[in-house]
C-alpha cells in the first residue's frame, strides 16, 4: 500500500490534517511544530474556521528567514496573518526559531504532532538536500533551487533571503507524530521519490521513512 494518501482537493486535505490538530487538541497542554509555505493556508483557515481552544497549546515554527520579525515577509508575520491573530492562542506560547540556535533546540519539549511540507528539491523545513540526518537546529544557506521556488513570493528573485534559521532533521524526527502535506502535481515526483526511494542525505524527507508515526497527504 502506497505510504501517500491521496485526497480528492486542497480543501480536503485541509479537513483532513485540521481533523489531526483537533484530536491533538484535546490533549492537556498540546504542543505543535507548524510549517509556513503555501500547502499549510487551507489547513490554517479550517482550523481557524472550526473555533477550537487553542488556550493551553505551544507552538514551535519550523524556520524563519534571518530578518526582522515584524517584516511583511517574515515567516513571524504569516503566522500571524495566517494563524495565530485569527485563534486564541497567547503570542507567548508562538515559538520561533532566531540567531540563538542553541537556546531554540534546547527549549523545543517533546513534540505531539509535527506537520510538514516538502520543497520541490525534497527538503523539509530548510534541511536542504545534503543536510545531515543528525541535524539540529542551526543557521543554513538555502539552497538555488529553494531560492527560486520562494521568489514567487518576493518582488524579485534578488529580494528573496539567502539564509535561513532551521529546525534540523533530528530535531523532527523526535516528534511523536509528524504529517506531511503536499499540494499540486508538481510536488508527486519528489514525494514519491522521499518515501518511496531510498533513505538518504540526498533527499532529506526521505528521513521520514524511519520514523513509526508519519502520515502522509497528497493532492493534485
Ligand atoms: P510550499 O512550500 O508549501 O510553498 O510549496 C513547501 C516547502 O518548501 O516546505
């Protein structure tokens, strides 16, 4: 059987992963690792739809460009556009990585669930292709392919950052559920390719495969 569940729509995919971040909700003090990118949009304005009680959670992002968080492009700023001004969640409890790489790897508690994209060269968070499977957080240089992939979001490929902070790929791994989104036709070929090919460094979601607890979901 195929690792990759494959959804009818985006909206459906959303429903699905929010139906995940709900039940992760009703535990005590649950604690998320949440992506930025396009995928995750759906899924934010489900959850935000669905009204939940985002009082006793902890959120920890999995990168931010180095810049300053209260620009329009940082990934500070899309959670909150996206998330976190439109929930109750106290802005205290919202986690991101900074320069401090060591201080963000040393707060980071044991993860409920973990959601993830994949970047069309096969990273997750900014682990690029070549990034160790014993990779903590730490600052990165993004890769070309990431940079131009990320300049449909700039005004020109020129303004798009070049370096980033990351959460590494042992850091994800040691979550206790990890979820992988992916949305379009041009996101298959990697996908498949991570959890379907062999596990290497090569392609850093491959890592995913050895993990007892992932969820993969897919639409086109
Ligand atoms: P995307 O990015 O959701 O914008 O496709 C995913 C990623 O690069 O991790």
């Amino acid at each position: 059987m195929s690792k990759i569940k494959k959804v009818n729509s985006y909206w459906e995919l959303g429903c699905h992963v929010a139906d995940i971040v709900e039940h992760t909700l009703t535990l005590p003090e649950p604690k998320l690792i949440l992506p930025t990118g396009s995928t995750p949009i759906g899924l934010y304005n489900e959850l935000v739809n669905r009204q939940l009680d985002w009082s006793n959670v902890t959120t920890f992002n999995l990168d931010e460009y180095i810049i300053n968080p209260n620009h329009p492009q940082s990934y500070h700023s899309f959670m909150k556009k996206h998330l976190f001004d439109r929930i109750d969640i106290y802005p205290n409890n919202c986690n991101f990585p900074d320069r401090n790489t060591q201080a963000y790897e040393d707060i980071i508690p044991e993860i409920d669930l973990c959601i993830l994209g994949i970047g069309s060269n096969g990273h997750i968070a900014f682990n690029e292709p070549g990034s160790s499977f014993d990779s903590v957080t730490r600052v990165v240089d993004l890769d070309k392919q990431t940079i131009e992939d990320n300049s449909r979001f700039f005004d020109s490929i020129d303004d798009v950052h070049k370096q980033a902070i990351t959460m590494g790929l042992k850091t994800i791994m040691k979550s206790k559920k990890i979820v992988l989104i992916a949305n379009g036709v041009h996101k298959y070929k990697i996908l498949n390719v991570a959890m379907n090919g062999g596990v290497t460094e090569k392609v850093p979601a491959s890592i995913l495969q050895e993990h007892n607890n992932v969820e993969v979901y897919y639409c086109d």
